[in-house]
C-alpha cells in the first residue's frame, strides 16, 4: 500500500488490549472514618450548644422559679404571653435597639480608617498594629471596671481633666444619670471592640492586589474613586459577615452594662441580656428568664433572616 493511500488513516494498535480502569473501592472503615473524627467535635457543640438550647426552651414552657422548688408545673405560653404583656420587656428590646444601632456604626467606622491607615507604609506601623489588638485583649470585666473609674462623678479622671481645662464647674454623674449612662457605656464599648472590625478589614484589604490601585491611579481615579470602586466592592464579603457577627454578639453581651451601670438608672441601660440576668439570678424565676432569652433568639433569627436575604438580593 502506498504512503497516500495511508496518509490520515491512525496506525492500528498491535499487542494485548489495554486492562479496563477499575475504580478502588472504599472500604465501609475509610467511608466511616471522616463521621469518627468529627464525633467529638459534634459531642462537644450538643453539649455545650445544643442541650442549653433545649433546655431554656423546656424552663420557659414550665413554671420554674427557685424560691418555690416544689411548686414546677408546665405552663405552656404563660411566661411569653407575660414577656410580651411586659411594659420592661419593650423597653428593653428598644434599649437593645439602642445599644446595637449605637455600637455598630461607630465601632465600624473607626475600625475601618484604623484598617485603612494601617494598610499603608508609614514609620511606627507595626507599633500602631501592636496597640490597636490591646483593648481586644482586655477581658470585657476589666473594661468595664476600667471606664466605670475613669468615669466616677467624684474621683474620675474624666471629670477631673474636663474642670482643669474649664468646661464643667462640678463633676458629671455620668453613670448616675440617664440621659448619660448609655452614651457612656456605648463609648466604653466601642473602645472595647473597635479593634475586631479594624484587623478584619485590615485582612481584607491587604488581599487586595496592589496593582488593581496602580492601574487605577494611571488612569486618573482619585483616592476616593479608588476607594469606591476598587475598595469597597473588594472587601464588601468581609464586611457583610462581620457586620453580622457584631450584630449578633452586641445583641448578647451583657458584662459592660451589668458591671457599669447594672441596667440602671431608672433602667435607661436595662437590655434584653440584662433582664434575663436579672429574673435568672437575682429573682430565681428560671421560667422567666428562658422566655426572655428565647424571644431574643428569634428576634435575632428574624434579623438574620432578614440581613442575609438582603445580600443575597444585593448580590
């Protein structure tokens, strides 16, 4: 046979045909071992998580007050239909409206210029980033304790630095009063978790790829512009989920306001948080308590809903 008779015709395969590719089976032990490593993780969030969950449930379905132990009955709805008849569970839940709605922004917006500033080359950076993490690290206790002494209406440093200069005569009860008392614990807040939003930001901004802002720059985006478009877009997931998780952690915290100002005065501070504290341990009506906390645990389910249905519209 000529060359061009054979000419774009695949030379035919000579010798033993190729063996068919089997497919290793998994034995039920490799199947089974990924569920085995997890069990104690998944034992520990039933314990720690899960049962709580379940039990506040079943205290607040139940008549539960320690003061009468031999008197536990079930009850059904009669502890929510007593929250939400409550004239001190509404002003909580606007207390706590307040708190979160006050804390979030502020907190925000000085994590994100610190994590702005941060991201930049400039001498004493790294002193800067050190300084920044301190009071993440201080327990919420000593925060607390820390801003209720710099605050003092007689021997606070705050008071007395505001006479020195000549603004106020006399010191300020700043914790005594109720038009003051949660501007200042939202203050001292803010200082205690403003550095969460800057080093996660600051994360987020540094996987930023840098020649993204220098093509910009090329082509005359000024610095707000590169912010905008550039910036902004980049790290909108970090925010979205931090935002998030402050919302949800705020909503919970209670050891600022219990340890400053124990809800008070005139419960101008009183939270949600805080009236289950109350009810649990000052007035032993566990039933109560759990109530309460279940309201506020769909309430915020309902704002996560809420938030995340939102992204998901914005995207």
């Amino acid at each position: 046979m000529s060359a061009g008779a054979t000419a774009g015709v695949a030379p035919r395969r000579t010798g033993p045909p190729a063996a068919p590719v089997r497919r290793a089976r998994r034995r039920p032990r490799d199947l089974l071992l990924p569920y085995l490593l997890l069990l104690p993780a998944c034992g520990v969030v039933a314990l720690v998580v899960a049962f709580p969950i379940v039990q506040s449930i079943g205290y607040s379905l139940h008549h539960y007050n320690l003061r009468e132990p031999d008197n536990a009955y079930f009850s059904g709805l009669d502890n929510y239909v007593r929250a939400l008849t409550d004239e001190m569970f509404w002003r909580a839940l606007r207390a706590t409206a307040i708190w979160v709605g006050a804390v979030l922004p502020i907190q925000f917006a000085i994590g994100m210029a610190i994590a702005v500033l941060m991201n930049r080359a400039f001498p004493g950076r790294l002193v800067l980033r050190a300084s920044v993490l301190l009071p993440w690290v201080v327990p919420s206790a000593v925060v607390a304790l820390l801003w209720r002494w710099l605050l003092d209406g007689n021997l606070g440093v705050v008071n007395d630095l505001l006479i020195r200069v000549g603004l106020i005569d006399t010191g300020i009860p700043w914790l005594n009063d109720p038009s003051t008392a949660m501007a200042v614990v939202v203050l001292a807040m803010t200082w205690h978790g403003m550095p969460f939003f800057a080093l996660m930001l600051l994360a987020a901004l540094q996987a930023v790829p840098a020649e993204m802002y220098e093509a910009a720059h090329l082509d005359g985006a000024s610095g707000l512009q590169r912010f905008r478009y550039i910036t902004w877009p980049s790290i909108i997931d970090t925010i979205r989920t931090t935002t998030l998780l402050r919302i949800i952690w705020l909503a919970n915290s209670i050891e600022i306001i219990w340890i400053m100002t124990a809800g008070g005065p005139n419960f101008a501070t009183t939270t949600l948080p805080v009236v289950t504290f109350f009810e649990a341990v000052r007035g032993l009506d566990f039933g109560y308590a759990s109530a309460v906390s279940v309201l506020l645990a769909l309430i915020l389910l309902a704002v996560v809903h809420l938030y995340v249905r939102q992204m998901r519209k914005d995207d």
